[in-house]
C-alpha cells in the first residue's frame, strides 16, 4: 500500500463560514479538539513542518476552518474549542463552523479528536466524541502532551480516559508533538481510513 507522502503538506485556504467551504473532492481527515490541546503542534509534527500550521502561545488562534492538501488527503483542522478568551459571539461563530462542517456531506475518512493525556476527561471532550458517535463518523483519539508525564502513567490515564469518554482503548493513540511518540501509529490509523 501506497504511503501518503507528508513532505508534500501544503495550505489550501482558510474559511469562516461553512457556506465557504468547498466540495470535497478527495479523501479528508479532520482534527478536533480543545484550544489548547496541542492540535497546531501535532500536525506540524504529522507534516514534518515547523510553522506549516501556526502555533501561537494564546491558545484558540484557529479561528477558521483551515484546509491543508497533503498528497491528495485533505487535512481540515477545526477551530478549538472551550478555553479561548474571546467574546460569546465567537464562541458562538465556532461552534456553528463544526457542528456544520460535521453535518455537511463531506467524505469524513477519519476524525482525529485530540484530548490531553494529562486531565481526566473534560466535558466539552465528552460532549464532542459523543457528538461523533451519534453521528457515526469514523474517529480515533489522539492523546496529547504525552511527553509531560511517564510511560506507567500514559497507560493508567489512557485506562481511565478511555472508560471517561467511552472509547474503546485500542481506538486512542497516545502521542507527543514533542518527542514524536504515536505519529508513525497515527500515519498508519489516517493511512488505512484514507488510502
């Protein structure tokens, strides 16, 4: 089986409203998850790119829909949701871009919903990954920021996560933008949904 090349990651366009955005033409694979969850570092960390997705130190800078073509995959990171301080008017505008984009006949191949190894479920993840399996989309948990905490403990909170958020163990995958952790799992998960 063919890999998906990831050097090839390229930004296709950002979009704020849902009626912006475009027919979906090839495979997508979308990434979901709280403001400050790790989501720009991941990708960048996916693509083999430093800046390719803007990291910024105030968690919530995603405001838009953003599309990224990586050899013919479409990547669609999401707009963070819960922590950002910003007015109830953008809130409002951010929640509308995903229950949209989710309801929109796309070809969702894979969702990434990304929650944080660390902090028992939240739930605003809660909500979101039992918004997928109403919807029965096709989804795997990345968990983030691994690196910040040892490897027993990795597995005592993926245990206790997993039954928190009702997801089969064997459907998460611990990772670490930081050391690399769970991207090659990660490639071959997104691999096998899209190719």
């Amino acid at each position: 089986m063919a890999a998906i090349n990831y050097q090839l990651a390229r930004f296709e366009a950002s979009y704020g409203t849902i009626a912006q955005l475009p027919e979906p033409s090839q495979p997508e694979v979308s990434v979901v998850g709280r403001s400050n969850v790790g989501k720009s570092s991941l990708l960048n960390k996916l693509f083999g790119r430093k800046n390719l997705v803007k990291v910024s130190s105030k968690p919530g800078k995603t405001a838009n829909v953003n599309f990224f073509d990586v050899d013919g995959v479409t990547f669609v990171d999401l707009p963070g949701y819960g922590f950002a301080k910003v007015s109830k008017a953008e809130k409002d505008r951010w929640a509308n871009l995903i229950s949209g984009y989710f309801e929109d006949e796309r070809s969702f191949n894979l969702v990434i919903s990304l929650v944080d190894i660390r902090h028992e479920a939240q739930k605003l993840d809660q909500q979101m990954i039992g918004f997928l399996q109403e919807l029965e989309l096709p989804y795997i948990v990345a968990l983030t920021k691994a690196d910040k905490i040892g490897r027993g403990k990795q597995n005592s909170q993926a245990a206790l996560l997993s039954k928190q958020l009702g997801v089969p163990r064997d459907q998460m995958v611990i990772t670490s933008a930081e050391s690399g952790q769970g991207i090659d799992e990660l490639k071959r998960r997104i691999s096998d949904a899209c190719l």
